[in-house]
C-alpha cells in the first residue's frame, strides 16, 4: 500500500511540475502559436533526455547535461525505483543467479540502483515546481505584451497631424459646430453630395432622391450618375406580411411549467422596405427586432418560419435572394491578414456575376472604397480586433465595403453604430447614408440611438414582444413618431431637447402599457397608418407591369474552380502574412532535427544489437510524433480565426465547403514540403541512415505524408469543435492514443486481440512501419537478441518482434496518403456541418433566458390586468 501512495505522489508531483512548466512557456512567449511551438520543443528535449528512449550510458558527452536538467530523469527514477524495489521483483534472481530482478532492470535501463533516488527523484520534482512557478511569477512582472494595440490612421490624417506637429501656430480653434460640420462631410473632397447627418433638416442627394415630410420617394426627372454605381443593380423592394417565427421551447421555461412545445418569437409582423428609403428596426433588448431581420434575410437555419415574404411582388427564394441582398453582422468579421483592398476584391470576384469582367470589378471596387471612404486605407492590413489592424469604425466600414462590392440591391445591418463613440457612429451613418442614396434598399437594427443617429432614418419599424407597435415615417426632426405616440390618450408630450428615441422607448414600455391600460400591438392595428401599411404591403406585393421574377442557373456567382482560386489566393496571402505561424514552425522544426541529429548521432549505423533497433526506432518516433504534434498544434489557431470568416462568408452565399476547405488543405502543402525538405536531410545525414536513393526518397515520402496528416488532422479537429480550446483538448486526447498504439511502447503482435484493431487504424504505428520497413527491411546483417541463441538477420527481427513485413511498403504508402485524404476531406464536410450549427445557435441567443425574462413581464401584465 505504501508503493501506491508514493506512486500517487509521484504523479501529482509530476503534474504540477508539468502546470508549472507551460506556465512559465506561456508567460514567456506571450502568443498562443509561439507557446505551443516551444511547449512542444520543451517536451521534446525532455522526452528525449529523459533516460527512458535514450537510456543514462548511452547520451552522448555532449548531451549528458541535459539529462540532469530534464524533470523527466528525475520522476523516471524515482517511478522506476519505487517499483522495481518492490518484493515481486526483488525477491527473484537474474539470469546470472546473483543479482536481484528488480536491481538488473533497473541497470539494463541506466536506472540508478540506489533505493534513496526515490526521494531524491521526488524532491527534484518539487524543486522544478517551485522553480518554474516563480518564474512564472517574474516573467508576468517584467515582461510586456508582444506587440502594442493600435488602430491604423489614414495617410492624410497622418499628413494633418504632422501639419499640426510642425506648424502650431497655423491651427486655428475648433468650434463644436465646426467639427460636427468636419464630421459630416466627406472625408475626400471630389464628394459632391452634401449631407448632414447631425441636423437632419433636409436630405436631398446627387443621385435625385429627396425625403419629403411624408417620407415618400420622388425621383427627380435630370437624375445624375450615383456614387459606386458602376455596375447596374436593379432596385428592389422587400414586403413582408402575416410574418411568424417559432422555435423549440427552451428547457429554461418548460421547467417553469409551460406546456407548449414551441415558443412564438415573432407575431404576425407586417411591413415594406424601399429602395433610397433607410430604415430602423428598433425595440428594446429582446424586442424581436434582429430576429425578424435573420428571418428576413434568410439567417435563420433553424425554427419554424411562417408568412409571405416578397422580393418586389414575387415570392422570396432564398438560394437567389442571397445573390442580390448583402448582410453586415454585428461584430465586424474579417480575415486579419489580408488588406483592406483585397478583402473587397475577394468579396467582389466570388460574388458579382462571371459576365463583369476583371477590370470592371477592379473599377467598381475602388468605387466602393471611395463610397464608404476606405480609399485611403485601402493598403491596410485589417488586423485583428483590438490588438493590430483598423479601428472598430473602420472595420465597421468595412463591413459595409464588403457587401457592397457584391452590388447587392437589399442590405440588412445589425446595429452598425453598436459600440461607437459619437464620432466614429456618426462617420458610420455617413456610410450608411452613401449606400442608400445609390437608390439601394437598406434596413439596420438600430438599439439606444442618440439623437442625430435616430433622426438619419426615414423610416421606422417598432417592435415590442415580437409584434410591430409602430411602422411608418419618422418625419422632419421625428414629428411623425411625436405625433403618433402623443395621440395616444395618457401618453406624456416629449420635453423639450430630449432624444425622441429614448422618449419613443419609455412610453411605449411594459410599465406605461401596465398603466395607461393599453397594448401598444394592438393600438397600432386599429390606426389608420397600418391601414395604408396594409395598403402598401399589398402594392408591393404585385409584381410590377413587365417585371420579370429574378432567376440565377446557379447558386453561387462562381464555378468550383472560380471559388477554389479565390479561396487559394486569400488563404495564400493568409498564410504568407503569417510570420509567427510559418517561421515558428520552420525554427522548431530545424531545431527538433537538429536535437535529435545530435541526441542520436550516428545511431543508424549501430547494427550489432536489438537495442539498437530499439533506439533507432526512438529517434524515428520521438521525431515524427513530436513534430507532428506541433503542426497540429500551431494550425489550430489560424484554422480556428477564419474559421469565423467562413461563416460570414458561407451566409453570404460567397462559395461552398469544399473549395474553401480545399484552399486550406492545398496552401499547406509548400510550406510541409519546405519544412520536410530540410528535416529528412539534416536528420537522415546526422543519424546515419544508408545513403541509397531508394531508402532517402522513402524516408522523404513518409515523413512528408506523416507531417501532412498530422496538419490536417488539426485542422479537422477544429472544423469538428465549437472553438479552438475545446479543438486542443480533443486532439490531445488522441495523441496519447497515437502514442499508446503507435507499435513503439507495445510492438503490434503483443498488443492484445480486443484492441489490435486500433493498432491498424493507427497514423502514427503506420509512420513507424514505413520508417523502419524502408530503412531496415532488406538488411540480412545478424544481431544479437537477448534469450536467443542464434543470432537472427535484422529482416527476420522486425518481422517477427515488430510485426512489420519488409514487402508491404506499397499499402503502407497508399494508407499514409488515405489518413491525409481523409483528415482533408473530412473539414469540408464538418464546415458545412458546423456553418448550420453555428447559425442555429444564433437562434439560440433570441431565446432561453432572454426570452424567459420576456415571458415573465408578460405573465406580470396579464396578472396585473387580471388584478391578481
């Protein structure tokens, strides 16, 4: 019983030594593919130098040192020792008859024999704990982040700021008015169009759509050419009557005792969207109001959807509404390594149809960049959020930019000022206002609004429960919703400069409709502006005379190969962008080879033993696994950020899967075969392989394969995982697996019947077989076994003790190129898999306990009227 419990403490010694460790390795290299890399590197010396592979007399002179500073030598010992003192071992003699068992292992292994090197072992443990963690401690005190966060300016402001630095003098005060009119303008001056978002008086722009009070569209007869319309678009307008959504009732409420099994989240919602009209979706947390524009725009992959919904009189099909609608989301999705510029021409390739040629794409997207006033970022790296890259506006913009390189004539925002200061909101809305004034139909959700970002709307679509309490105009400095709600009997008259919206919100709210009595749905219903609501609907819901329904041949824009070369072009820049990926990797892996070149430093011309067999085959192991693990490892991360992209990507009807999925899997391959290239050579040469092209080509081969299946693995575990953490930890769950049935620890004949079958569907025991069956698997040179008395060739060994036949090279390969086939089919199909799930759990956030708190206000009201 005593064994057990030192062994315990072994274990929990050596799990906080390890905690320790990566500790000190994360706090030190400070990014997440830079600690995995030398978190791997780390594990690998300690590995090796451990005295378990590579036993104590063996290390070279030149390494030894590394044995007495590897935590593993220490916890070896002290395991080996507790064991192998044990009565079971000690009270049987050696094939000498003069030396106990457990003493004679422990020699064979280079264990020391000494009973006290269990503490000693034990306490070096402790020692590396206590030295890890505190400088764990100091490298959080004295070491910064890596790299600053900061937003990137444009070239002018830069060159304003610069004015300003040198010539002091020549700056004049700013008034408040002053900047507000610097705010609004456009940031270029060759923009004719005058806007003023702040004050919104008048609204009248270059392309001749002016708002009249009444909030009806009159095109001026002279209409002038409109900003960013290069390409032609048709205007389309949206109509939507008797709109329901349901979903699953969520456990939350069912525990409370609801007995249905759906919950309705949108209640027979009606109204229009206009071309050059912009409109409002607003409510309060919970209203509905992003619910009805994923409904709208075909976000929701799950529930239950009910109503007629109308793309300019013909009825909405999704596959081609994609096609002409464009969706900006609430967080600004973008790929970090690509520039601002090329995130729009690779929106614009994939998305806009194969007849608009090259350079009609490459005019309309400067267009666009001028239109959304990104023209002078256009070289920027978008970076990621927060950390490197644009600001949270520009990347707002560039949000917006995206969508309309696909020329879309419906766009749908969800709350595109979210998050912003009043500058940066207001520069926003200006974007907002230059889409629609090229007569396209926009809609956004707007929450909280100030004053002159509620007052750029013309139009207004309320929502309170999932049901419209107000749709119509807002009018000239929001006199329509004014007059409106202050109609209505009891409801307070605005005062005197406050923000409509916020008064808007307060007496329409659950408390006012408690107190005045009234339910503001169904007050709305019997108005005369639902009435001609009702009218306009039912306009809109013919098709014009001579319009023809909107038809594509095929769901995306673009052939297969079309998305293929996009997808390769982005991810090519991606990857190339990506220093701290690629160079990280290439210096582990030339430090791994050259690690274990010197560890086993001419070991492969050592022939005259089984254990040299044995060490060969630990070089190879060690080596293959743990580069392996590190290309799994540091590709998780740059798989998992875009990811995110792809979703946004795949909404937006860009591509399919399997193009994407394959633009990742073919991007790798270069950079495998470069870090390939040099590891075969710099290991083959300084292990001491036998130099015949055959046997260098093979190890090439296996080795290339290998390192490709473990990459692509990664990359599928990812696809297969809601985020990058839950990806690690699966994926390490399986490397002991691999490790475990990898025919090194357990050759494949001892491994027992009911778990042989993994042993075959093992990657890292097929590697093994291919490395030592192409190395050794024609050699007839004798070697000395222990126990047997005739020295058997090496052929005949690893055939009969590994199990490996020395003629089955040719499935051997055709299995190693199967595993990376399979690891790089597999993210093509978990992507489209996971695009669903990943937009169904955007369902999700509209209910659960949001929705619980909607429904308790609810059950209050009808106790509350019910004078319960």
């Amino acid at each position: 019983m005593d064994r057990f419990f030192k062994q315990l403490l072994l274990v929990f010694l050596f799990q906080q030594m390890a905690a320790g460790l990566f500790r000190l390795i994360s706090a030190v290299c400070r990014t997440v593919i830079i600690a995995n890399t030398c978190g791997t590197l780390t594990l690998l010396f300690v590995f090796l130098l451990g005295g378990f592979i590579l036993p104590r007399g063996e290390i070279l002179k030149w390494w030894v040192w590394g044995y007495w500073v590897s935590p593993m030598s220490y916890g070896f010992n002290a395991i080996a020792v507790n064991e192998m003192f044990a009565p079971r071992w000690m009270n049987k003699l050696a094939s000498d008859n003069a030396t106990r068992l457990g003493v004679a292992v422990l020699e064979s292994f280079g264990v020391f024999s000494d009973k006290n090197w269990y503490w000693i072992g034990a306490g070096g443990l402790l020692g590396f704990t206590v030295l890890f963690n505190v400088l764990y401690t100091l490298a959080l005190m004295y070491l910064n982040p890596m790299g600053k966060p900061q937003a990137i300016i444009s070239e002018e402001a830069a060159e304003e700021m610069e004015a300003d630095y040198k010539e002091p003098s020549l700056r004049r005060p700013v008034s408040k008015r002053d900047s507000t009119s610097q705010l609004l303008s456009p940031s270029d001056g060759n923009n004719t169009r005058e806007m003023e978002i702040m004050t919104m008086s008048s609204r009248s722009n270059s392309n001749g759509i002016s708002r009249n009070a009444d909030s009806t569209l009159e095109i001026a007869n002279d209409v002038a050419p409109k900003r960013g319309m290069v390409l032609p678009f048709t205007p389309l307008a949206m109509s939507f009557d008797s709109v329901n959504y349901y979903v699953d009732m969520p456990a939350e409420m069912k525990e409370q005792g609801v007995a249905d099994d759906r919950l309705q989240l949108l209640r027979g919602v009606m109204g229009a969207f206009r071309p050059g009209v912009l409109t409002a979706l607003m409510g309060v947390s919970g209203a509905g109001k992003t619910t009805l524009m994923d409904v709208l725009a075909g976000r929701k992959t799950g529930g239950y959807i009910e109503g007629d919904i109308r793309i300019s009189g013909f009825p909405k099909i999704q596959e081609t509404f994609a096609r002409i609608s464009g969706y900006c989301e609430q967080t600004d999705i973008h790929s970090p390594q690509v520039t601002v510029q090329e995130s729009l021409i690779y929106s614009a390739f994939l998305r806009l149809p194969k007849e608009v040629n090259i350079e009609e794409k490459m005019i309309f997207v400067h267009e666009v960049m001028e239109l959304v006033e990104l023209d002078n970022l256009k070289d920027a790296i978008v970076g990621l959020p927060g950390i490197t890259g644009l600001s949270t506006e520009q990347r707002k913009r560039l949000t917006i930019a995206v969508e309309l390189v696909a020329n879309p004539s419906i766009i749908f925002m969800d709350e595109p000022t979210s998050g912003l200061d009043a500058r940066a909101a207001a520069i926003v809305m200006r974007t907002v206002r230059n889409t629609v004034d090229t007569g396209r139909t926009v809609v956004c959700t707007i929450h909280q609004p100030s004053i002159d970002i509620f007052e750029a709307f013309d139009d207004l679509l309320l929502m309170k429960r999932g049901q419209v309490i107000y749709s119509g105009p807002l009018g000239q400095n929001s006199h329509k919703i004014i007059e409106y709600f202050e109609a209505i009997p009891g409801v307070p008259k605005i005062k005197e400069k406050c923000n409509p919206a916020t008064w808007m919100l307060e007496v329409s709210s659950m408390a006012a409709e408690v107190r005045l009595e009234i339910d503001f749905a169904e007050h709305f219903k019997s108005s005369s502006l639902h009435q001609r609501n009702k009218a306009l609907v039912k306009e809109l819901s013919t098709p014009p005379p001579g319009a023809v329904d909107l038809y594509f041949a095929t769901q995306f824009s673009q052939s297969t190969w079309g998305q293929f070369k996009s997808c390769l072009w982005k991810t090519w820049w991606t990857y190339w962008r990506s220093p701290d990926y690629n160079l990280v990797r290439f210096f582990f892996t030339l430090a791994a080879a050259l690690m274990v070149g010197t560890i086993f430093w001419k070991v492969g011309t050592k022939r005259e033993a089984a254990s040299d067999l044995t060490a060969i085959l630990g070089a190879m192991y060690a080596a293959v696994v743990f580069l392996g693990i590190n290309n799994c490892s540091t590709v998780q991360p740059i798989v998992a950020i875009e990811r995110t992209v792809f979703y946004r990507e795949r909404a937006a009807g860009m591509y399919s899967a399997l193009p994407y999925a394959l633009a990742q899997v073919i991007t790798e391959i270069p950079y495998v075969l470069v870090q390939t290239s040099y590891y075969t050579l710099i290991v083959y040469a300084m292990v001491g392989f036998q130099w015949t092209a055959t046997k260098f080509f093979w190890f090439f081969f296996v080795s290339l394969f290998s390192f490709l299946y473990f990459t692509y693995y990664g990359m599928m575990t990812v696809s297969m995982t809601p985020n990058h953490q839950v990806a690690s930890i699966f994926a390490a769950a399986f490397y002991s697996v691999f490790n475990l049935f990898s025919g090194f620890f357990i050759p494949g004949p001892k491994i027992p019947k009911w778990w042989v079958w993994y042993y075959w569907i093992c990657p890292v025991a097929w590697t093994l077989y291919g490395l030592i069956v192409s190395q050794y698997g024609d050699m007839e040179a004798t070697i000395k076994v222990p126990g047997m008395v005739t020295d058997p060739t090496i052929s005949w060994y690893i055939e009969n003790h590994f199990g490996y036949d020395p003629n089955f090279m040719g499935p051997v390969a055709g299995v190693l190129v199967g595993f990376a086939a399979f690891f790089a089919i597999m993210p093509s199909k978990q992507s489209g898999e996971s695009y669903v799930e990943y937009y169904s759990s955007r369902a999700k956030k509209d209910y659960g306990q949001k929705q619980k708190r909607i429904y308790d206000e609810a059950l209050h009201k009808e106790m509350k009227n019910a004078n319960l």
